[in-house]
C-alpha cells in the first residue's frame, strides 16, 4: 500500500474554508444577494408570532370574526412570500456553486499533469479521485447550505431573541439562560467531530484505491483466484469506514439531542412563568402566545447548529485535503543547476578532446575510425573538422529519489557519458542497475540531483518543459494507453501531426494490425489498453514516440514483448528512423544491440565501459555474461573454479 499523503493536524475550521476564496470571489454577489433573501425570508417567520398577537389580543378578545379572517390572510401571504424567498435564493446559488465546483475540479486536474512523477509515485490515485470527487461535493454543498445558513440561522437568532426580549425581558433571560452551555458543547464538538471526519474522508480515498486497483487488475486477480482475499480486504476497509461513520453518527446524535433538549427545557421553563405571568395580569394572552411563538420559530436555528457545524467541519477537512494537493510545487519550467558552472568549466575543459567519455579509452581509441565515420555519415560533417558539441551529453549526473534516506547511496553516480548528434547509443545493464531511472531523466520526469543533461549543448534545466518534451520522445518499457481512439493515442506524441505522419509511425512500428480492427483507427482501445495484447499495445507506444520525428528519441527496451518475427521487422524499419535522431535505447538483447552505433554499460549506478557490441564482448566480461544469458555472472564463476 502506498504511502499515507498526510495525517490530520489541529487547524482553524475557519482559516481552511477562507482558502475557498479565491474560488468563491467570482460569484460573491450572487452568494450574499441569495444570503439576503434568505435572511428577509427568516426574518418573515419572526412576523408571524407578531400577527398571532395583534389576533389574540384584538380580534379573539374583542370576537371579530372579521378581524379573524383578516388575520389568517396575513398568515398566508406572510407563508407564501417566505416559500417564493427561499425558491428565489435556490436559484440564485445554484448555476454559480456548480460553476465553482467544475472550476475546482479543472484547477485539480491541471494541478496535478503539471506535478512531478515523485508526486505520482507516492500518492494513491484512489486519494487523488475522491478529493476530486467526493470532496469537492461536500464544498458545494457547504457553500449551497451551512454557509448561507450560518449566516441567516445566527441573525434570525438575534433578531429573534430582540423580539423575545421586547416583549419580556425576564422571559427572554430564561430563554437565554442555556447559550453559554451551548456554545462549551458546540465547541467540544467540533474538536473531536473534525477528528472523525478526516479520518472518514481518508479512508473514502484507501476504499477508493482498492476499488480501482481491483478492476484494473481483474486479470491477475481471476488468473490467480484471489477473489476471496480481495473480497477480504474490501471488506476490512468497509467496516473500518463503517465504524468511523458510526462515531460520527454518535457524536451528531449525542450534540443534536443536547441542542434539542436544553433549549426545549427553557422553553418548558418560560411557559410555567409566563402563564403565571398572565395570571397575576402582568402579561396580556396575545403577548404570551406570541413570544412561545417565536421561541419555537427560532426552534429550527438553534437545533441545525449541530447539524450546520457537522457539515461545516466536513467541509473544512475537504478543503484541507484539497489544498494539499494543490499546495505541492509544480515542475518549474526553467531550473538552473546547482552545480551547472562545474559543468559548463569540465565541459569546456574537455573542448578539445572527443567529447565523449569513455572509461573503456582502450578499447575506444580502436573504435575512433569505425564510430566516427558512423556518425559523420549520419550527420553530414565532413572528416577533419571539429567534433560537433552538439548530441546528447551526461555530465557528472547524480541522482537519489526525494524520499530516499538522507546520507543514502545515489541509484545514479558521476554519470558521464556522451552521445554525438545522429548516434544511437544502447544503454545496457543489469535488471535494477538504474537504466530506466537515466532514460527519465532526460525528459526530466525526475530532477536531477547534480550534474546536468545537455541537448545540442543546452542544458535541460533551462529549457521550458513544453520545448524539452518537443525535442524529446520517449517509448517505455510498460506501454500505457488511454480510454481513446487508436489514433488518438498514436498522435498524443506530436500535436499537430497530420494523418500521413500517423500512417508513416504505424508502419515503423509495424502496427498494420490497426487497420483490421472493427473501425480502424478509429477504434476505442478500452481503459489502459487492456482490448489489444502486450505486443499491439508496445507497438502502438513506439508509433507514438517516432510519429513526430523528433530529434532525441528515448527508448526503454521498446521491443521486448514482441515475438522474433515482428521485432526483426520493427527493427528494420526503426533503423530508419534512428538515422535521423539522436537515440538512447535501453536494450536487453543483443538484437537489440544491433540497432546502436555503439553500447554503454552500466553497472550499480555507473558507466563502466564504453564502445561497440564488438568490442564489449572481446573486453567486458560483465557485458559478455549479459549478452550470453549465462546462468551466474563472471565473479560466480571465478568463484567456483
């Protein structure tokens, strides 16, 4: 399981929904007209104890059936006004808080393509769904209710308690009596009610994660008959959120029977009173029905407290857990290294050298003619000028991942290493020997730790990421395919790219099997891809990465899912396309191989040896072992001699 994003911290309620802001500013008149109105359609509620009294204390007495009748009229327009209020303030929030909601999901998404693979890495697409989701419903609803409601229950309260006391003081004093016992509830609610709630809200996101990890995997999970253990852990995960749902359902019980009850006993106390009140003729009938009637109008404010506080606290966790992710860095788009003036002096150091740097310099100053000429021939120099400083260049590149331990080994030390401009350059090594931790580098899906990558001697940090990733393309080793057309998915490598240029990327990558499916090019490949098989959905990955003609091509071991035949011809018609590039190939077989102009060999996160197939396999034992496929490694046979 991945690691948990963030535990819950003590914050304000209050200083997290401000957060909401920037968002809400937009539609802030049609929030505080459709607060107004409610306000007004409240405060028309306050009016009805005041007509029952003008009733009670005229007409009743005086036995007006007229004045009766006038007074129920009163009663039924004051009604059906506050309903029309209310309906006018639905409408009012409604298209702005569904407009504020999509433009809080459209800022989310943009968020996160722009943050680092790191984030990715870490993160449970199950949390990252439901705070696009789940959460952001609750903020909309928040804003569509509590928030209003707050404002309108808290003023109906003081307008109301105004009335009270207008019409008896010490009736109004009994009825005040149990605030401040109250507000001490309320406050000890929200404490532990905003606990429950994050920990509900996360464990929404790990119930998530499991759902989507379980239809994603459906094959493996079938293949194996794991349906019970997954079945079991679903179910642990339920019951863990149904019991935290519980807690929350006994603490929104417990608060909203005690908001109930303590006001309900001071209403219970003000009747005793008042009815003796109008006994002893200090108070009039219609002043005492009145004010019971506007006690029980403000009923309904003071109960919803609980039920108000509940969703705002909910709410509070939901913009906390929003803006952690909207909180973390992007990618920069520009980055200067910290050590890239070190880089640019050895670089300048090495001016007049080769500009490549080979640790195998034996072996490689044999290889001078052969490589040479290989490269010329790709490039258009001419023999006996100056070695071009262009192509693709490590410098001194280190890296560790951004949770590794502090003080940990580098997967990548003093990584020096150049590719001259139309070379292909095969990178082989060991399984977990930091292959496909360089290739990413390049596109700079993960930032370097020192050193630097040039591209035609521009280092990559400098360049904006839109025209890094033009320059260039990149094939992994685990295609990835989306929920779209063949084409689509093909043309996601170069915008813009034209139907020609698709037809031309499907036939390098051999992928004439398109055309056979029920609609073509226009057939929906299905979530992740999963309709074609390893190979189709490899070679569709490779079309995507050739289709722009780019001019730096990197290729995680794009081949290795095809079978003898299909590679054999994906190689020829790739061969093509490496003339005009400039290419870093991941390879595991020496078929592979062939496609370099020359190989370089890493071992535990460094270069070790440079040159051609050839000669690595005359001078290398540790490529000879890797190329041959032998069961133990050249130290294991030594060992055993």
């Amino acid at each position: 399981m991945p690691e948990i994003p963030a535990e819950h911290t003590e914050r304000s309620a209050v200083r997290s929904l401000l957060r909401l802001w920037p968002y809400v500013r937009p539609v802030r008149i049609r929030l505080l007209s459709a607060a107004l109105v409610a306000i007004l359609a409240s405060c028309l509620g306050l009016v009805i104890p005041l007509v029952l009294k003008w009733m009670v204390d005229g007409p009743v007495a005086d036995r007006d059936p007229g004045g009766v009748w006038l007074g129920a009229l009163y009663l039924l327009l004051l009604g059906i006004v506050e309903a029309l209020l209310f309906g006018l303030r639905r409408w009012l929030v409604a298209r702005p808080l569904a407009g504020v909601e999509a433009s809080m999901r459209a800022a989310l998404y943009r968020h996160l393509q722009r943050l680092p693979v790191a984030f990715h890495d870490r993160w449970p697409s199950g949390q990252l769904l439901s705070r696009g989701t789940t959460d952001l419903m609750l903020l909309r609803m928040f804003l569509a209710f509590p928030l209003t409601f707050l404002l309108v229950n808290g003023t109906t309260i003081v307008i109301g308690f105004l009335i009270l006391f207008a019409q008896d003081w010490s009736l109004g004093l009994v009825l005040l009596a149990p605030a401040i016992p109250l507000m001490i509830l309320c406050s000890l609610f929200e404490t532990k009610y905003a606990v429950v709630a994050r920990q509900a809200q996360d464990q929404v996101g790990d119930l998530t994660t499991v759902v989507e990890e379980s239809v994603l995997g459906i094959r493996i999970i079938k293949g194996f008959g794991r349906h019970r253990s997954q079945a079991l852990a679903f179910r642990a995960l339920s019951r863990r959120l149904r019991a935290t749902e519980l807690g929350k359902a006994r603490l929104l019980a417990g608060i909203w029977a005690l908001i109930t009850a303590i006001p309900e006993l001071a209403i219970g106390a003000a009747l005793v009173l008042g009815t003796v009140e109008v006994a002893d003729g200090d108070l009039s009938a219609g002043t005492l029905v009145a004010f019971l009637s506007t006690a029980l109008a403000l009923r309904w404010p003071v109960e919803s407290i609980g039920f108000l506080l509940a969703i705002s606290q909910e709410s509070a966790t939901a913009t906390e857990r929003y803006f952690e992710v909207m909180d973390v860095a992007e990618e920069r788009d520009t980055e200067v290294s910290a050590t890239a003036p070190e880089a640019g002096a050895k670089a300048d150091a090495d001016a007049d050298a080769d500009a490549d740097v080979d640790v195998n310099a034996d072996t490689e100053a044999d290889a001078d003619a052969d490589t040479g000429a290989c490269a010329m021939a790709k490039t258009g120099a001419r023999p006996g000028t100056a070695p071009d400083r262009g192509g693709m260049a490590f410098e001194g590149v280190e890296f560790r991942y951004p949770d590794a331990r502090p003080g940990s080994v580098p997967v990548l030390t003093r990584i020096d290493l150049r590719i001259r401009p139309g070379e292909t350059m095969a990178l082989v090594g060991a399984t977990g020997s930091g292959k496909t931790t360089l290739t990413a580098l390049v596109p700079r899906l993960h930032e370097l730790t020192a050193g630097r990558i040039t591209l035609d001697g521009e280092d990559i940090a400098a360049l904006e990421r839109p025209r890094l990733r033009e320059l260039v393309s990149v094939a992994f080793e685990e295609p990835t395919l989306f929920s779209a057309t063949v084409g689509e998915n093909v043309l996601m490598g170069a915008e813009g790219a034209g139907e020609d240029a698709l037809r031309r990327a499907l036939a390098v990558a051999q992928a004439d099997f398109v055309y056979d499916l029920p609609q073509g090019l226009d057939t929906q490949v299905g979530e992740q891809g999963l309709s074609l098989s390893g190979g189709q959905r490899q070679r569709l990955a490779l079309a995507r990465a050739v289709v722009g003609e780019p001019r730096f091509l990197v290729l995680d071991d794009p081949l290795s899912a095809l079978d003898v035949h299909t590679e054999t011809l994906v190689e020829a018609a790739l061969r093509r396309v490496l003339e005009r590039t400039t290419a870093l190939v991941v390879a595991h077989r020496p078929s592979t191989v062939m496609l370099a102009d020359r190989v370089a060999l890493l071992s535990d996160g460094r270069i070790t040896a440079v040159g051609t197939h050839q000669e690595l396999l005359r001078g290398n034992a540790e490529y000879a072992w890797l190329m041959s496929g032998a069961e133990h490694t050249p130290a294991e046979e030594g060992s055993t001699r």
